[in-house]
C-alpha cells in the first residue's frame, strides 16, 4: 500500500550523502593510505570501506527519521568509498616507487568520490527502495498485557503501534503459496472527518467535542472501554484551583463550566465540591493565595490549630490556604460521560482496535487498524489527533518530526498512591496538597497529595517520584521504597487513617519537564500528551481546546510545540 515519494526526496537524500563524503574523504582517508604502505591497496580500501557502510548505515537511517535503514541502501555507497580508496592508495603506492607520477588533487578526491556515493545512493533508491523516507516498523511488538512478573525485564518492550509514512507493511516471515492465485483485493477506506486515537479522558473529550460539532468521528481505542492500562481509570481524581499562574486559574474556572455542562446533559454527577486546602511552605502558599485573589477565586487562611479542629483527619505545622469551590472529579464517571455523550454526538467508537500503521498521503492520514480477531480495516482522515499521552513517543514521534517540530522529552513513570481506611466520616475530607518545609522529607517528595474516594478510603500519593516504565511494560508490584515513603508519611500527618491497612493502586504519569501538556498540530496531526499528573481536572475543557486546534484554532502557547 506504499506511495511512490517525489524524486526530489531522494534526491535530497543524495545530497546529504554527496556533501558528507566530500568533506570527509580527504581526511578520512589519511588511516587507509597509511595502512596501504603495509598491506598494500587492498587492505586500505579493507580500512575505509568497513567503517564507511557502518557511517553509511548511519546516516541512511538518520534520514529515514531515526529508524534503521536496508544494508543494500548503504552497501554500494559504501563500496564507492571503499574504491575511492583502493584508487587513493594505489596513487600513493605509486607516488612512493616515481616521485614523478600524477597524483590527484583533495578536491579532486572530494569531487569524485561525493560524486559517485551521491549517484549511488540515488540508484539505491531506485533498486531497493520506492520510498526514500519510509520508516520501517520494527518486528516484535510487545503484548499489551504483560500478565504478572512482566515489565521490570524488558524495559525495552515496544509499543504494539508504530508509525510508517507510505511504506509496504512487513512480509510475514514465512508465506505458503496458495494452490490458486488470487488478485488481492484492496480494502475499502472509509473516510472520516477526524479520528481521533485514544479513549482516555482527553480523547474522549475530544471526539465528543468534534461529534458536537457536526463532524464525522471515528473514536479508536487499542484496550477495552474503561481500561486500567493509561492514566484515566479509578473511581477519583483531584479538582483543585491553586496554581500559582493565573492562565491555569483561569482554566480551572473554564474546567468547571465544562464539567456541570456534561453533568446537565448527562444527568450523572462528575464533580464533588469538598474544598481543598494547601498547607506546609508559606512561601508556596503565599503565591497561590496571590493567584487566587487574581482570579477572583474565594479562599481563606488558617492557623494550624484552626485548620486541625477543622479537619482532624490531617495534621498541620503552618498556616493552611482553604478554597471551596474544589474537591474531586468522578473520573471513571467522566469518562464514561464523556463516551456516552461522544456517541449520542454522532461519534463512532471502537475499543479493542490497534492502530498497527500510520500513514501519510498528501493531506491525507491512513490508518491500519487491526480489531479484534485480527480483523483490519483501513480509514481515512484529513485531522487526526492523537490523544495517547504516555504512548506519543511511539506514536507521534516520528509525525511530529517530518512536520518540523519536536515532542518535548515526555518522562513515562507509574505511579504508586495508596487507599486508606477510615472512619472518620466522608465530609470530614477535603482534597488536600502539602508542600513540605521538613527538610529530610522534602529530600524525598517535593508535595504530597490527598482525597478522599468514597467506599475506598483516603488516597494518599506522592507527586511525579514513581519508577521510569514503558507504558507497555507497568510493573507487576508496587515498588518497596515508595510505599515506605507513603507509610511513614501517613503515619505522621494523616492521622486519621489506619497506616496499616495500605491498599496500592497504580496509573501512568507522563511528564514534561515544564508539567505543561502539549495539545498542538503539526499538518493533519493533533497531539496530546504531557499532562504530568494534574491534566484530569482538565479533561471536559481540555476536549474543547483540541477539538479547536483540529479544526484550525492556533494552540495557546503555553501547549505549543517546539518548531524547528
């Protein structure tokens, strides 16, 4: 299903190949004219053509968007080079036995042999290769469910989606051949306005965003409705107004409109208003409260002994910053809210269904989507956005690169908060974040974070210090240091838990070195990722403001991505 890329591509390819061996041959050629006076003019073509298809190779894949290129593709570019030196060192074996004979210029050199690899690497193009940016799909996807005692040994697991730009997807290593040859038949495309890949809370958002809108959707999901493998699931998620940036503020306010507006259409409850309460470093509390009264957002200051005849659950050593228009988000709710609404929008959704391909024809984006039972199916869309957080890397990486931009470094980690009972009662629980002033537990948790989830327990969990994963590969069991971490913490300023009755849970953080998400498009792209542990709260909003950058909106700059 390959498209034939315009010459010009490859002959940019060969560009790039010509210059770099003409700058390098004269220098790199010192070694094999060295090795020539003992082995003679074999053994330093031998020198300069090994390390040269090794270069080639390189350079090869650096063009195909970081991914290896075919041996053959290098092979006779190389082979130029490594005649180049045999010619080289012949003249300089000559040059030894008559001083007199001719011997060719440095830039005679340059020229020739970038020259030559420059015509070698456009044949190569044209024997091996239809595509010259095509980035292959490496084998050996990872299965979605490692099962238990997977993750922690293969740390180098793939994702089960790559992304390819026109090229013919992998040969099966064996085929039989088939008593009656059959003309194959190419699936029917189905076309959609946008499609949009991942069913998370953002995903969701969005595609019931662009449904509302009166555009066709397709949603696709590679796990099932509901999943616990991303970063969406469970019964809670914190709602809070204090950020220290009134931009954020200002979004929050956005996020609750957004929210009542789906429960109104939905008839469901999403948000629980308990309050929430910031408390340790004044300094930190100092500039939400600033924030707020920015934003116009109520809020009061407590003393210690105030805030604990208040809330005698939680133990406090400064002053404590209360706002009541915060609580908690019912993020399995949501979701499904979000998927209902989408649905009653217009949108169609598919859970289970791989995107196993992605690629780009013009304007166009194809997608190979492999469902259930393997069957497959091929779409297209002029937009699509995908909303895969933690898998973007994978997913994205390589589209987002051809279109001149960059994904920041997105850190992937899992996340290992824990349940607590108790019995103090439901309204005895606000939302709450401590900013350590302590300097030993400041050295191993830069805030901690805490809410209650009725008929679960208090969730209580550190921000951002779970253990590096692929998000293929979550580990099997929580990680012994962390939940020492959340244990002795509990012990100390959550009185009103029982410590030893510690319930661990688990979901996926990916994070940008800023916590600001990207939510931008490169071309027919729209990406989401980066949402760094606090982008739920967002969710209804946040399907709003992609749902504009697909259809044309410039993205805030605080999301945009970084062009080249």
């Amino acid at each position: 299903m390959g498209s034939t890329k315009p010459v010009a591509m490859a002959a940019v390819h060969a560009l790039v190949v010509g210059a770099a061996v003409a700058v390098a041959t004269p220098w790199a050629l010192v070694v094999p004219v060295l090795v020539s006076l003992l082995t003679g003019p074999l053994g330093g073509a031998a020198v300069a053509g090994v390390p040269a298809f090794g270069i080639l190779w390189l350079l090869d894949a650096a063009f195909r968007n970081g991914l290896p290129g075919s041996g053959l593709r290098a092979a006779l570019p190389a082979g130029v080079l490594a005649f180049g030196a045999f010619a080289v060192c012949s003249a300089q074996l000559q040059l030894l036995e008559d001083p007199d004979a001719a011997l060719p210029s440095d830039l005679a050199v340059a020229l020739w042999t970038g020259g030559l690899s420059a015509a070698a690497v456009l044949v190569t193009h044209v024997l091996f290769d239809r595509d010259p940016t095509a980035a292959r799909a490496e084998p050996g996807a990872a299965d979605p469910d490692p099962g238990p005692g997977a993750g922690a040994a293969d740390p180098t697991t793939r994702s089960p989606v790559t992304t390819r730009d026109g090229a013919e997807p992998a040969a099966p290593a064996e085929q039989v051949e088939p008593t009656e040859q059959v003309e194959p038949t190419a699936p029917a495309r189905e076309r959609f306005d946008h499609v949009v890949v991942g069913a998370g809370v953002i995903g969701a958002a969005t595609a019931r965003s662009l449904a509302r809108s009166g555009a066709r959707v397709l949603l696709v999901e590679q796990f099932g409705r509901g999943h616990d493998r991303g970063s969406s699931h469970g019964a809670s998620r914190i709602f809070r107004r204090g950020y220290t940036a009134d931009d954020w503020v200002a979004l929050t306010g956005d996020a609750i409109t957004a929210w009542q507006q789906l429960e109104a259409e939905t008839g469901r409850t999403l948000l629980d208003f308990t309050g929430a309460l910031d408390h340790g470093d004044p300094v930190v509390l100092d500039e939400i409260q600033a924030a707020l009264e920015r934003g116009g957002v109520a809020h009061e200051r407590l003393t210690p002994d105030e805030a604990a005849a208040r809330w005698p659950g939680l133990r406090f050593d400064t002053s404590v910053l209360f706002h009541a228009q915060a609580g908690r988000v019912r993020s399995a709710d949501a979701v499904e809210a979000l998927l209902d609404s989408a649905a009653a929008a217009g949108a169609e959704l598919r859970s289970d269904t791989v995107v196993a391909a992605i690629e780009t024809e013009g304007d166009d984006v194809v997608l190979r989507l492999e469902g259930v039972g393997g069957a497959s199916s091929t779409v297209v869309s002029t937009s699509v956005v995908l909303a895969v957080g933690s898998w973007a890397r994978y997913l994205a990486g390589d589209l987002v690169r051809r279109g001149g931009a960059a994904l920041p470094e997105v850190r992937v980690t899992q996340e290992e908060p824990a349940h607590f009972a108790t019995e103090l009662p439901d309204d005895a629980w606000p939302s709450f974040v401590h900013h350590p002033t302590d300097p030993a537990l400041r050295a191993r948790v830069s805030t901690i974070y805490g809410l209650l989830t009725p008929g679960e327990g208090v969730k209580v969990g550190t921000h951002g210090t779970g253990r590096e994963v692929h998000p293929d590969a979550r580990l099997a069991s929580p990680g012994a240091e962390g939940q020492a971490v959340l244990r002795d913490y509990v012990a100390e300023w959550v009185p009103g838990v029982d410590v030893d009755t510690l319930a661990p849970i688990s979901c996926l953080y990916d994070t940008t070195p800023t916590e600001d998400p990207v939510l931008d498009r490169v071309g027919s792209v729209t990406v989401a990722t980066g949402f760094s542990g606090h982008g739920f709260k967002f969710g209804a909003v946040f399907g709003e403001l992609l749902a504009g950058v697909a259809t044309g909106t410039p993205a805030p700059e605080r999301f945009r991505l970084r062009r080249r």
